[in-house]
C-alpha cells in the first residue's frame, strides 16, 4: 500500500501541487487522490512519472509505493 503521507510531504516539499503532479501521470486530481488513499494501485508508468517529477531515489519510491 502507498505511503500517502510521505508522497504527500515530498509533494509538498517539491512546490508542486498534486493536482500538476496528477496531471504530468495523466491522472485526473480525483483519480490521483484516489491511488494516494489506497483505493487502487499506481501502475508502474505513474510511479515513474512521479519519481522523475519529484526527483525520487530508488530508497524513496521503495519507501512510498511498496511499503507494505
């Protein structure tokens, strides 16, 4: 399940807003909300958009989106 409090502060932390950061993984804001609540699963090109976007390492998007 996604780390949604810790994508949340990287978010935060990158100036962006999640709805732009919805946008570039070519979600609507609704459907980003909804993966980042754990309703349904990111695929692997969304986490890629998003770890390129934020400028995530590999121990972030590992602490993020496969922290179970």
């Amino acid at each position: 399940m996604v780390n949604s409090k810790r994508l949340k502060q990287k978010i935060r932390d990158s100036g962006y807003r999640v709805d732009y950061v919805a946008k570039v993984c070519g979600l609507s804001y609704y459907g980003f909300l909804q993966k980042m609540s754990g309703k349904h699963e990111f695929k692997a090109s969304e986490i890629k958009a998003v770890a390129k976007l934020l400028r995530l390492t590999d121990q972030e998007i590992r602490e993020i989106f496969f922290n179970d």
